[in-house]
C-alpha cells in the first residue's frame, strides 16, 4: 500500500475547520485508491506564537521538510493585529516559503458553470473563465533587502527593495511554460515593464526562456492594464505569471470572477515534490466554529496536492468532480448561496464531497 506524510497545519481561525473537511476527503480517497495518507499536526501563526512566542516555530519547520507534502489553513487573527512585525502570523507563512524554497505559487481561478450566477460579474463576462495564474513566491519587494523605516534630518522614510536576479525569474519562468504547455499554450507575463528595471530584466529573461518553447504563444502586459483587462475580458488570459507583489494583487483580484474566495486553492511548488497546499482565503477568525464558511477552497487544494505532490492525477481529477457534482445537486455554503438553493454548513458540505468521491 502507497503511503504519504502529510504535515497539517491549521493554523488560526476557521483555517483548522476547513482543514478538518479536506482531510476528510483526502481520507475516503484514501480508501477508494488503496493510499494510506498519515497526518502530523503542527502550530503555525497565532497559534504557535500563543505556545512558543514564535509565529514559525523550528519543530513545525521540520515536520513540514520531513513530510511530503503541507496541508495549511490560514493564519492570522486580530487578537495579534498589535505584535511587532517580525512575530506576527504573517510572517509565519513568508517563513514557511522561504524554508521550504516554494518559489512558485500556482493560483487557478476557474468559473463552475453551476455558480455563474454568485460571480459579481455578468455570466457572460466570466462563464467558461479557466485563468492559472503563477506567482514567484519568494522573491521581490516580500523579501528584498535593504528595507526597513529609518528616520533622515528628522523625518521618517521606509523603503523596501523590489529585486528579481535572473536565476529567480527563469526558474519560475520555466514553471510558466510548463504549465502553458499542458493548458491552451497559451502564456500572459505580467509585468511594469515601462517604468521599473526590475521589471525590464523579468520581461528579457522571460523572452529568452521562451525560446525553449517555441509552441507557447507569450504576450507581455503592464500590471495597471491586467487588472483591468481581468475584470473587462478574463476569458481572454489563459496562464499569467508575474512576479510576488502583483501576483498578490492580480490573484485575489481574479478570486471574484468565480465569485467567492471560498472557492479558489493553491499550490506553493519548490523544485522537489514537496509542496504546500491551502485555499487562498484568510482565517475568518470571526466565524470560527461557526459551521458557515466554506470548506470547497481547501478540499480543491487537497485535489491540487494529489496532483503536484503525489502524481496522482486521477485521485485529483475524482475531487474536482465530487465537488462539480456536489454544486450540480443544489447544496451551497452561505457564501455562494442563492435562493432555490440547498443551504449547507461546512461540515455537511465536506460530507457531501468525501461520500461523492466514494461513490
Ligand atoms: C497571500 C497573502 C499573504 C501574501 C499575506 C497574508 C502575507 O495575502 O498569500 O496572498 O501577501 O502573500
Ligand atoms: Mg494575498
């Protein structure tokens, strides 16, 4: 019997909620596959902090490097909204990609036809949508030094460093066009290149990559002018990849096209199989225990895990249409609810995906 480590970290607020619902359909594809999936629990954000003072405490470091493969909640929750910043939950996660190299952050955002109707946008702007967008994930102004808030004849000025080496963009770039290559070929790099060096060289090297594929058609296009060309023609963007801080932007940005944050997971890749998985959205600290939010985006992320981390393609794809199959019967979260609907909890919508996959 195939066996894999999985590292849960749930983290604050609704993020151990909607975890326990994705292990839950990790679990009966366990069964239905014949793999046995092994959890370890470890704290990460608020929650470490509580315990050990430290939002990204060594242990749970090394649980997720010896695992094969990081199921995360969320972090984060307003009770910490006053730390320092170097001790706050956020800064567990930028830790956690640093540690464990996960340089490419793979971001889908795709329109269920049967939720069409909860996109904020007109159906026919965002049906059929299918956008994968990859963002660098440990580079850019996130991580550039020098940065800091010095004071200068008596006033204060913070700066950060927006910094790219090559290396950094060609490996993320080769990503890109990988993942082109097994969607429509088709790759969109987002970038500003018309007022920052940084951003001159990303395009130059990303254009020198794409020799090495010479089947994907590679546009180029400003970052003002993606942000509104995703809510004015989605359809038209297949795979974007751009650099961490816009990448941030464009991909809670693309979130609404589906019409929910609930619904949209993610991939943290490194150059090894070991990844780290977790739905998009924050804690929620406020729902917590609530039984309300959705559990959908996580159980995608499981979905995404079989697929990037495990090889399991089949196990992935038998998710993806427990979950289409699940929407196709009626049953919502309060969140993509709509009258004539079958209003569901969290628990019950996990439920109803993990008896779906056995079936
Ligand atoms: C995300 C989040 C994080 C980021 C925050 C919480 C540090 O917004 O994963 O997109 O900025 O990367
Ligand atoms: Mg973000």
């Amino acid at each position: 019997m195939k066996s894999f480590n999985i590292a849960l970290l749930g983290g604050d607020g609704t993020g151990p909620d909607v975890v326990a619902e994705g292990v839950k359909v990790l679990d009966a594809v366990g069964k239905k596959f014949d793999i046995d999936f092994q959890y370890e629990k470890a704290l990460i954000g608020g929650c470490a902090y509580d315990e050990f003072h430290n939002p990204l405490p060594e242990v749970t470091i090394n649980i997720a490097k010896a695992s094969d493969a990081v199921f995360l909640g969320a972090v984060g929750d307003w009770k910490y909204d006053t730390l320092p910043p170097e001790v706050r939950p956020e800064r567990a996660l930028l830790g956690i990609r640093k540690a464990l190299n996960l340089f490419a952050n793979l971001r889908p955002a795709r329109v269920f036809e049967e939720l069409v109707s909860s996109s904020p946008l007109k159906p026919e702007l965002v049906s059929g949508v299918d956008i994968m967008i990859i963002r660098e994930l440990t580079g850019d102004v996130y991580f550039g030094c020098p940065k800091g808030v010095e004071s200068k004849n008596g006033k204060k000025i913070g700066f950060n460093n927006m910094i790219y080496t090559e290396d950094e963009v060609r490996r993320i770039a080769h990503v890109a066009f990988r993942t082109a290559m097994k969607r429509s070929k088709k790759l969109c790099s987002v970038d500003k290149a018309n007022v920052l060096d940084v951003s001159r060289l990303w395009r130059e090297i990303v254009i020198d990559v794409s020799k090495e594929y010479p089947d994907v058609e590679l546009s180029h296009m400003y970052v003002d002018n993606a942000a509104m060309q995703l809510i004015r023609a989605p359809k038209q963007f297949d795979t974007i990849v751009t650099g961490n801080i816009f990448g941030d932007i464009l991909s809670d940005e693309a979130s609404m096209l589906p019409g929910s944050l609930g619904l949209l997971p993610s991939a943290s890749l490194s150059d090894s199989s070991l990844g780290m998985y977790e739905p998009i959205h924050g804690s929620a600290p406020d729902l917590k225990g609530k039984n309300t939010v959705n559990p959908i985006a996580t159980i995608l992320s499981a979905s995404m895990m079989l697929k990037y981390s495990f090889g399991m393609d089949d196990a992935s794809a038998e998710i993806e249409n427990a979950v289409k199959s699940v929407l196709k019967s009626g049953y919502r979260t309060p969140d993509i609810y709509v009258d004539g609907m079958q209003k569901v909890g969290t628990v019950q919508m996990g439920d109803l995906i993990a008896e779906q996959v056995l079936k």
